[in-house]
C-alpha cells in the first residue's frame, strides 16, 4: 500500500514540534514519578503518533475524512445513474 502526502510542509511541522513537546513533557513527569507512569504512556504514545505524522507528512484520520468526503460527494450521482437504468 502506498501512502501519499495530505498535510502541509507547515501542518507537518506544527506537528513535530508540538509532538516532541508533548513527549518530553510526558517523559519528565514519568521520570519525576515512575509509579504514576500509566496515564502518561498515553500521551507519550500520541506525541509519538504525532511526530510520525510530521516526519512521513501522512495522517490517516485525514485521509480517512477525504475518503468520506469523496464518496458523500460521489454516492448521489450512483444512484441517479441506477435510477435511470431501472427506467430503462
């Protein structure tokens, strides 16, 4: 499967940033008390998420509502045409 790029140079590096913020805000707090780590994996996993979004330029929520928008958009004209087949 082949990804293509669906964010921005500038998106992608908001995304960096606020990933790598987040992580080491995360990782301090899990240093500062190992036993109250639990909460903060989470967010070290989605700072991570987020970094990778910005290093490949490639989200897949968004290209998942692209996708949606695309086949709302197409649907009506299917069934239009199949209307007009059973016209016929």
């Amino acid at each position: 499967m082949k990804f293509k790029q669906n964010i921005s140079i500038i998106n992608a590096l908001m995304r960096i940033t606020c990933g790598f913020t987040f992580l080491t805000w995360a990782m301090a707090k899990m240093v500062k008390k190992p036993w109250k780590n639990q909460s903060y994996i989470i967010v070290v996993m989605l700072s991570a998420m987020k970094i990778g979004e910005g290093i490949l330029r490639y989200c897949p929520v968004v290209d998942a509502m692209e996708n949606r928008q695309n086949l709302m958009t197409n649907e009506p004209k299917q069934e239009h045409e199949s209307n007009q087949y059973d016209h016929h």
